[in-house]
C-alpha cells in the first residue's frame, strides 16, 4: 500500500482491497535524477528551455539554471532582500520565514527571463539573460504582478508581443484582486476595484494566450449563490485589444467574462468537485485538462474533467446572468453581442478603437449563465480519500492509436499515472503511482513540468528538483509484464526479445500491445538484482588500525519478488582495493667507507614494502637511509694542487690592442708545476682617429708692392689622436692660406685702408701704430681630471692696438698645452666631461664681419672703425662698400650706435602726422558713446526684472515623483503658493512649455493616477493638468 492509505486513509477494508489490486509503488531509485541546494527550499517554479537545453528553477531567494539531461546544476544565482526591506517587513507583524524572497513568476521568453518575487512583502520583478541569470536587463516594481504573500495563489503570462497579463492580490492585506495587464505598447488595465461581482476572494491557477483573448483559470466564493457559503470553478477571458473605456470604465477591462467551470458525477444529484487546483493546456487538441477536488471542510475527494475549447467559446457566447439590485434574484439577460470576436468601433472621434461593447453593458454583464460542460459526463479520473495538487498530461502514440497519459500530483508527494479514456474498462485505472519521497515523509507536489521531446517528468519540491523518464519498459522482462503493465509507452518485440518502445521496435508488425484493461498486478514475480552502483569509498577495520575500500552496491529491485516470487540470488555487495599500510624491511649491511683515508661515511638502507602501502593505506614512518663516519683516525697526507684561476683584470688599453692576466696560487706547498700567472691580449680592434683644427688666425700681409698690392696669409694647425685616450693628441702640420689683393679693386681684401694710408703720399695721414700683444693670460683649467688633458691661455692685441693702418699681430692669440697625464683611478668614468666644437663659422650677412669699436680720437680729432670680409671668392652682391669708416669726433654729444650693416642700407620710420590725430579723437568718441548705450540698457532691464512673473512653488513633493505609500489617498491635492503673474514677461516657447495668458486669475491642480496607475507610472502618460478660469 502507498504511505498515504497506511497514514491517512479511513476507507473500508473493501476499498484497500481494490486498491492493493490496481495500484502498485514503483521505486524509482534507479531512473530518478535529483537536485537540491543547502538551505534552499520551495522549488516551486519550473521553467523549461529546450533551445539552450535548461531547466530555469525559481526558489526561496534563489534562481537556478539547471541542465535538462539530469537536472545538473548550470548557475546558481541568489536573489534575496535586503536587511532594511526584512526588517521593515517584521515590523509590519509578519515572521522572519515570511520575510523572505519567494518566486511567484518565472517566463522565458525569447532570450528574456522575467521572474517576480514577494520580496520580504514588497513585490519586485525583473528581466534578465536566459544564460546567465545575474545579469539583470531590467528591474520594476512587482506590486499588481506578483503577492505580497507568498501563500496567496497567482498566475501571469506573456504574450508573443511583450505584454504581461497577471491575476494577483495586489495590495498588502490581500483584499484587492485584480487581473491585471500591463508592460507592451498598450495601456494597463485591471478589472474593477473592490467590486466582488467581479471578483470575489480568487485563487488564480493558471493563465493562457489563445487567439484573440487571454483565459484565466481560477476558483472564487459563489456570488450567485443564495444560500450560504460555496466555491465555484471559473474561466474567465478578456480581449488582448482591449484599451478601457472614455469616462465609464476608464483604466478598466471592457471585455472581462466569466463563466462556471462544472466538474461532477451525474447522477439524480451530481456530485461536484467545485474548487479548481490545476489545468493543462494542450493546443494541439484544444483540450484543457483541470483537476478539481471538493471544498476543504468537506470529505477529501478529487477528479480529472477536460473541457474543449469550443464548449468554453459556446458558454460566453450564451446570455449573461445579471441582478438588478441586491435584493433580486440573478436572472439569465439575453447576450447583445452573441458571438463577440473582440471587434472595435470604426470611429474616428474620441471613442477610436473601443471594442464593440457597449460600456455600460460591460460594467454590468460580465457573469455568464451558461455552465462549461466537461468532455465527458463523468471525471476520467475520480478518487476519494486523496487531494491532487497538479496535473500534466502526455501525448504517447500507442499501436492502434493515441493516448492520453495524465501524471496526477497529490498532497501526499506521490505521482499517479492514469490513462484519459472513454473506455469504462479502463476508467479510474492507475498504471503506477510513483513513490518520490524517502519512506515516512510527506508533503505536496508543488510543481509539475512536462518536456515531450525527451519523455522526461520535472518535479518541483519543498526542498529540491527531480527528473523522471517517462518510459522505463526495461523494467519489464518478460512479455507478460510488458503486455501486463498496459503502458502505452511500451510493447513487446517478438524479433528482439524484450520490452521497448514503439520508436525501438524492429518491425511494427512484430510490435504487440494490449491495453484494453487495467494492468495486471498480482502475478508472480522473481525477484531480479539490479544494475551496480558506482564505486565508492567505505571503511575496514583491522585490528587496531583501520583502512578504507571500494565498495558498490546492487538492489533486488529488477523488480522485486511479488506475490511469492523468488528472491534475488547473487552477492549484493562487493569490496576491492582495500588500503594496506606498509611496513619496513630489516636494514641492510653497512656499506664501505667512502674514502681510503681521511673522514668518510657508510650508509645502509630499508624499504618500506614489508608490506607496501597499498590503496590509501599509511607509508612508513622513519627513515629509509642511514649514515655515518668513518676512518675518522686515519688522516690523508694534504696534497698539493693549483687553487682555481681568478678572474681576468682590466685590460691594459681600450683598443688598438692591450693585454690583461689573472693569477692562481699554489696550495699546501712551496711549489707547483706550471705558471701562477696566465697573458691573454684584449680589445684588438683599432682606436678611432680624432681630428681637431685649430680657428684661422687673422689675414696678415706679408709682402706690400708699392702700388698697394700684397700678398697675405692666415694659418692654423690640425691635431689628431689615434690612441685609445682621444686627449694624447700630437702636432699635425701646419697649413698656410695665401691670398693676393691687387690695387685695381677687382678684390676687395681687409687690409686695404691700411694699404691706402701707406700709399697717401708715402706717408699715412696720422702716425701709424703697429698691433702688439698683450701678456699671456692665466692657464684655464685643465680639460680632464687624469689622463692628459689641455689648458689653454689667451692674449690680445691691444698692446698697443694697430691704428691708422697699422699693421695687427702675427702670431696665436691662444695657446694650448698638456696637462694631468697621471691615469684615472678605476672608479672614475673615462673620457672628456666637456667636449667644445665651433660654431657659426658661417659669414655673416653680406659677406662682411662684425664693425670694431670706435678707436680713440687721434691728434686730427677724427676715430675709426673697421670690418674685413669673410668670404674668401667674393662675388659682385658680397663684401661690398668700405672695409673702414671715419667720423670727426663730437664732444658733448650722445653716441649713435650704427647698425652692423652696410652703409648703403636705410631704414624709413614714419612719423606721427595730423592725420592720425584726428583719427584717434573719433575712435575715442564712437567708443565712449557705445559704453555709455550699454550701461543703459543694462539699468532699463534691472529695473524690468523687478516685476515678477507669477512662479508656482510647490511646498510638497512634485506629483512625478508621488508615491502612495507616504500620501494619504484622501489628498488628492497639492498645496501651492502663488505669486503675481505678470503675462507680458512670458515668452511662447515650446522647449519651456510657457505661453501667453489672457487672464490674471491663473488656478492649478494636480491630477493624481488611480492607485493601481501608480505602479506604472510614465511621465508622458499622466501630465499635470492646467485649467483657466476667467
């Protein structure tokens, strides 16, 4: 018997017997796949997704994403709410169990999860990634979507354009029920609020999309019903074009019906199962299976109706039952529209795309008076005793025809499977029911998911997830248990031998199948040993140790022996690699010693294979090795031997070819063959040479012609180095440039003043002084610190200073000389630490050099001053002018400064005229005149921003940002304070939304939505409303 009939069943003995006959308890341990997560309860909404082969599983603060093929977990998300959102919950009286996290809502769509939870009683929902659950696309308030109690029943769907239609309590005490649509590009609506005709205390189940409405499924507290207290069964449908009604029924379903649901045992008096529980839709049938059961203060009793959805089309199509006041009675009204197909009003006025229905029609007819009649006169499944809780149902091709398999959960956590027939002889037959739960324990099936493509059965617990195949014909062995079973899924091949599916059978006509009777139960059966389970690890003692094995296991349950059958024959466990500790051998002998002489060691050895460890058992502890010295009194003689080389020392040079060495010693004795110290040459590759020229020095004549032409030289010398050290220079050769200036002026050379004043007369104009050097300088410090550098020394030619032609000094104004030739210690960098080069050695512009200064006046009162040209060729546009110039001397005047340019050149500076006088005074004028515009219009408009526009200024929150949890609805209002409104200061400006008004009088109200309005909430939807009054 199932633990149910043992615990809970009062039945007559009688009854147990037909029971023992008909129903047997599968143990589904072998084919079963579970899932549970640690301190994760109420599995209670499953969600499958073929396309990505997963299972979406929403629980208490947690969503799951599980594998189809053995409800593996894929992710683990948590979802629960916060501290603060607990804690408010607490306070409001609820317990900490209530204030958690709950999933009411899980839809996949597209590639879209959209999920809702109580939240601790503060719904919210969200969409997310149908691959990766935490990341969230969107997040909105649940209320109107989703409980605040995750113990009161509710339903949503989503239609292929994106809108959410949702039947919940939408407020915290549960006393406002709506069917709610909101989300996609239509207006939401709801049915009417605190209206019990309507709706009157629902329990939701189940919501579907099918052609033009949306159905819902529920049972509700009989409003029709006179006499006491009674439940009734509902479907109820409303058209998804439904936008409200203008001014009646505004943000109100139009569309809304309702018609009973009846499920009975006919008879003279009709037993009736009167509270719904679960559907099934199947679409390929138009079939819409419930299961109902009685009222709960009644006998438990429950059963299987299906209804067409032709015959829920005709019950809405017949006429409405409508009372007058409270007071009449509920009387049949014919239907004005009998066949309502959800048409709308071609008008193109204010009542544009209102469905057909008159409103004030819609507001009173919405009950139906016409019952849904089931498939069948009676349930095709009925049993007492017992509640269902869900229902899926599956469509198996058998070999004659299709069958209709229904999988039954009930509140004990069993499955009964059941076949959907008019065949009496198989009515209220039970194939199998399927014990899921450990022995002892009970609790209901909270959820029921079908996947056909795989005949596969998911099982939502209170405390984890199941997968159960739906075909298991292996477990039948003979033909008389296939046949005998009368399972649709299964037949018996003649060809192979065994049980399989109709897709399995070598040939269709060798395929047999017998399903004309309740399956057969109480044959004999031998017990058969199943499958092995894996290899796992257990536990041996041995002695004072202990160890571990592998062991498996195997059941007599393939199947069990019935009815006096055999029992299993065979071993039923088995054990292998069994961990072994090891243990040492004995130790060797003591090896020879090392060395000959001096110390040395012996070493013996053990091993740890007496035994060996083996399959985890413990190694040996110590060591496997042993040592000690020996021939510690018989010392060696020390020997003499080379200590090894040291490293190689700088090399002598850096390049051109140098040498280094390095040394080794020689140990325990005065002498050893061969050499303490070994040469090796280094750095062969050759120094860079380094060329340095000494600056030209001045042009000097040497040989004057008397007619005023002379031969001139100039010369410097050129140093090289083509040693490692760049410093250690040598003396090159010296080169001399000559140049001839002849006296017809076809070369113009620097001396020719001087040669001019040598020819006047054969005397100069005043005494001519030759240059003369002055003293040598002091030495300037050395260029490098060690290793050769140079100093150098200057003198000028001022000693005196040629004058008035007189020759300049012959020789070198700078003299170089050699210094610091110790070597750099090593640790100081190498080479020069300041290079010198020349620079602009270019002519200057024109050819010529720089003017000298002014000479001192001579005797005549006249100075000069003179320049030499730079280019050596010079053509007919260089060096042109005089190479001296000559001004009388002016005392008590203020020197001019000549630019260093030709005298041929001149600069014109422009003066200050009249002109641009009276230019400056009109500028100043237009300016002055233009500053004192501005300062006036900057007072003028001072003085009109003193006048105030009116600015309305709200003392309470803006109504956009409203929220009816912290505003009594009885303040439908905002208080304002008003200033004075002057209308010439505003401007019409669509971006300010501000326009000229034709009154003084300016009065504002703020328009509030409807409580339920609130909780979608768009800004361009309800605006701020602004009347006038004049």
């Amino acid at each position: 018997l199932p633990s149910f009939n043992r615990s809970k069943s009062k039945l007559p003995t009688s009854i147990f017997i037909v029971f023992c006959f008909f129903i047997v308890v599968a143990d589904l341990k072998p084919w079963v796949s579970n899932f549970t997560y640690p301190g994760v309860h109420d599995f209670s909404q499953l969600a499958l997704d073929a396309n990505r082969n997963q299972l979406i599983v929403g629980a208490r603060n947690y969503l799951f994403r599980l594998s189809l093929h053995n409800v593996s977990l894929i992710q683990a998300t948590a979802w629960g709410s916060d501290e603060d959102t607990r804690r408010s919950c607490q306070s409001k009286g609820k317990t900490e169990e209530e204030c958690q996290n709950y999933v009411r809502v899980l839809i996949v769509y597209g590639k879209k999860v959209f999920t809702c939870g109580t939240n601790a009683f503060s719904p919210v929902c969200s969409s997310r990634q149908v691959g990766n659950l935490s990341k969230i696309i969107d997040r909105i308030n649940g209320v109107a979507r989703c409980p605040y109690d995750p113990r009161h029943n509710s339903t949503a769907v989503i239609t292929s354009r994106g809108e959410l239609y949702a039947a919940t309590v939408i407020d915290f005490s549960g006393r406002d029920p709506a069917i709610y649509r909101s989300l996609g590009n239509v207006p939401p609506l709801r049915t009417a609020q605190y209206n019990s005709k309507w709706l009157n205390e629902p329990n939701f189940i189940a919501a579907y999309d099918i052609g033009l409405f949306t159905y819902f499924f529920f049972r509700e507290n009989a409003v029709e019903h006179d006499c006491g207290k009674t439940v009734y069964s509902r479907v109820a449908r409303v058209c998804k074009n439904d936008i409200g009604g203008r001014f009646l029924l505004e943000d109100t379903w139009t569309t809304f019906m309702k018609a009973r649901l009846n499920c009975s045992r006919a008879g003279e008096i009709p037993f009736y199962y009167n509270e719904l529980q679960s559907t099934f839709y199947l679409p390929e049938q138009d079939l819409i299976y419930g299961v109902f059961t009685t009222n709960v203060n009644s006998i438990a009793a429950s059963a299987v109706c299906a209804f067409n959805l032709s015959a829920i089309t005709q019950a809405f199509n017949g006429p409405f039952r409508y009372q007058e006041n409270p007071r009449s009675a509920w009387l049949p009204t014919l239907n004005p529209i009998p066949n309502f197909q959800c048409g709308t009003l071609n008008d193109d006025g204010p009542n544009e795309n209102l469905t057909e229905r008159i409103l004030q029609d819609a507001q009173r007819l919405f009950l139906m008076n016409d019952v849904v009649q089931p498939v069948t006169v009676d349930p095709y499944v009925t049993q007492d005793s017992i509640r269902f809780s869900k229902l899926v149902v599956d469509i198996v091709q058998g070999k004659d025809t299709l069958y209709h398999v229904m999988y039954i959960g009930t509140e004990y956590g069993t499955i009964l499977k059941a076949l959907s027939t008019t065949n009496r002889s198989l009515r209220s037959c039970y194939l199998e029911e399927m014990q899921i739960l450990p022995d002892g324990q009970q609790e209901p099936i909270k959820s029921l998911q079908i996947l056909h493509s795989d005949r596969s059965l998911f099982v939502g617990l209170n405390n984890g997830v199941l997968k159960i195949p739906l075909e298991r014909c292996s477990m039948y062995r003979t033909e008389g248990e296939c046949l005998g079973a009368r399972d649709p899924y299964c037949g018996w091949d003649s060809k192979q031998k065994q049980c399989t599916t109709i897709e399995d059978s070598s040939n269709m006509s060798l395929w047999t199948q017998n399903i004309t009777e309740c399956p057969v139960k109480n044959l004999t059966t031998n017990g058969r040993l199943g499958p092995w389970s894996p290899w796992q690890l257990c536990e041996h003692s041995d002695g004072d140790s202990t160890g571990s094995c592998m062991c498996r296991s195997r059941s007599c349950d393939s199947p069990r022996p019935r009815c006096g059958g055999r029992a299993c024959e065979g071993a039923r466990i088995e054990v292998a690699n069994c961990s072994r500790n090891g243990a040492w051998t004995p130790w060797s002998s003591w090896a020879p010693c090392s060395t000959s002489c001096g110390i040395g060691f012996q070493v013996r050895q053990r091993s740890c294979s007496n035994p060996a460890p083996r399959y985890g058992g413990r190694v040996c502890v110590g060591q496997s090795r042993e040592e000690r010295f020996c021939n510690e009194n018989s010392p060696c003689p020390l020997p003499i031997f080379w200590s090894s080389w040291g490293p190689w020392n700088k090399c002598s040079v850096n390049c051109g070819g140098g040498i280094h060495s390095r040394q080794r010693s020689c140990e325990n004795g005065n002498t050893c063959p061969g050499c303490a110290v070994e040469y090796k040459t280094c750095n062969p590759e050759s120094c860079p040479e380094v060329r340095r020229n000494t600056p030209w020095t001045p042009w000097m004549p040497v040989n004057i012609t008397q007619n005023g032409a002379r031969q001139e030289q100039r010369f410097r010398y050129t140093c090289r180095a083509q040693l490692s050290d760049p410093h250690e220079l040598q003396f090159g050769r010296k080169k001399t440039e000559s140049r001839f200036c002849p006296n017809d002026g076809s070369a113009v050379c620097d001396t020719d003043s001087l040669v001019d004043d040598l020819l006047k007369t054969g005397k100069t104009s005043a005494r001519i002084i030759n240059g003369g050097w002055s003293f040598w300088g002091a030495w300037s410090s050395c260029s490098r610190d060690c290793e050769l550098g140079f100093r150098i020394r200057k003198r000028t030619c001022t000693n005196p200073e040629p004058k008035n032609g007189g020759l300049p000094c012959v020789g070198s104004a700078m003299e170089y000389q050699d210094c610091n030739p110790h070597p750099c210690p090593e640790d100081i960098c190498i080479g020069l630490h300041t290079e010198e080069a020349l620079c602009n050695t270019h002519p200057c512009e024109g050819g010529w050099s720089e003017w000298s200064e002014w000479s001192l006046c001579n005797e005549e009162g006249i100075q000069y001053r003179s320049r030499y040209c730079e280019v050596h060729s010079p053509d007919s546009s260089q060096c042109v002018g005089n190479s001296t110039q000559y001004q009388d001397c002016l005392y008590n005047e203020i020197p001019v400064i000549l630019p260093a340019s030709s005298i041929d050149e001149s600069t014109n500076c422009g003066g200050f005229s009249l002109i641009h006088l009276i230019a400056t005074g009109v500028s100043c004028f237009f300016g002055s005149s233009l500053l004192t515009f501005v300062i006036y219009v900057y007072c003028q408009r001072c003085q009109r921003q003193s006048q105030e526009s009116t600015v309305i200024h709200p003392t309470t929150p803006n109504h956009l940002h409203y929220k009816g949890n912290t505003t009594p609805k009885n303040e439908k209002y905002t208080p304002m304070e008003f200033k004075t409104l002057n209308k010439n200061n505003l401007i019409p400006d669509d971006r300010t939304n501000f326009y000229p008004l034709q009154q003084t009088n300016v009065y504002t109200t703020t328009y509030y939505p409807s409580t339920l309005n609130k909780y979608d909430y768009r800004p361009e939807a309800s605006p701020g409303r602004t009347f006038t009054n004049s």
